[in-house]
C-alpha cells in the first residue's frame, strides 16, 4: 500500500503543482495586461502632450508673425509719414527760396531798367505808371527834353 499512497501523494503533489502553476500564469497574465494597458495609457499621454506642444508652437509662431507684421506696418507708416513731412519741409524750403530769387531777380531787373533810363537820360521824366497823379502827360513815354527840341521859325 506505501506505493498507492506514494501514487496518491504523487498525484495530489501533481494536482497541486498544477493548480499553482496555474494561478501564478493567471498572475503573471494579469500583470502583463497590466503593463500593456499602462504602457497604452502612457504612450496615448505622450501622443497628447506632443499634440498639445505642437499646437501651442503653431499658436506662439502665428503671434510672433503678427506681431511682426504688426510692427513692420508700424514702422513703414512711420517712415511714409517721416517721407511726407521731409517733403513738405523741403516744398517749403524750396518754396521760400524761389520766392526770395524771384524778388531779387525783380529788383535787379527794375535797378537795371532805371540805370538804362538813367543812361540815355530818360530817368525821371516819365510818369509815375503806379502813380495815377502823374498821368496827365498826354503822351507817356516821350522825352520831355527842351534841349532835343529845336525852334524851326
């Protein structure tokens, strides 16, 4: 009989190797779905923290680019108008110094037609033309020299 109990030592021995063998592939099957589903869990979180990043970049880029354009129209206006007062101020400028050369090329022009008069003896013998009181000379422009005139009797 020691080898019937032997034998039913053996098989519960065996029973029982089997049944641990068992639960601690259960466990050991749990554990990696475990791992598989935390490693899944992990690598989704990564997948949105990327996308979030990326998104964040796209946003960050897009101000700056605004802003520099923002900026670049800023200084261009400013430059435009900087242009437009510089030519005004230059207009000006401009403006007033040909109206200096024009009263100075007419007072020239008037110093040298009274030196001409002077010349041939003409000065001061025509009537004021700005003067209405001294229109009534019936004919302006006639030298009025007694000396040229010559007594025909």
């Amino acid at each position: 009989m020691a080898s019937r109990d032997q034998s039913y030592q053996a098989g519960e021995t065996k029973g029982r190797a089997e049944e641990k063998t068992g639960q601690m592939t259960e466990t050991m099957r749990q554990k990696a779905e475990e791992a598989k589903e935390k490693t899944r869990e992990t690598a989704q979180s990564a997948k949105e923290k990327a996308s979030g990043t990326a998104q964040a970049t796209r946003e960050k880029a897009s101000e700056t680019t605004e802003a520099a354009k923002e900026k670049a129209s800023g200084t261009a206006q400013a430059t435009r108008e900087k242009a437009s007062e510089t030519t005004e101020a230059g207009k000006e400028r401009s403006s007033g110094i040909l109206q200096k050369t024009s009263e100075q090329v007419k007072s020239m022009a008037e110093s040298a037609k009274e030196a001409v008069k002077h010349t041939f003896g003409m000065a001061g013998d025509e009537p004021n033309r700005d003067n209405p009181a001294s229109r009534d000379d019936p004919n302006p422009g006639t030298a009025r020299d007694d000396t040229t005139r010559r007594d025909v009797s």
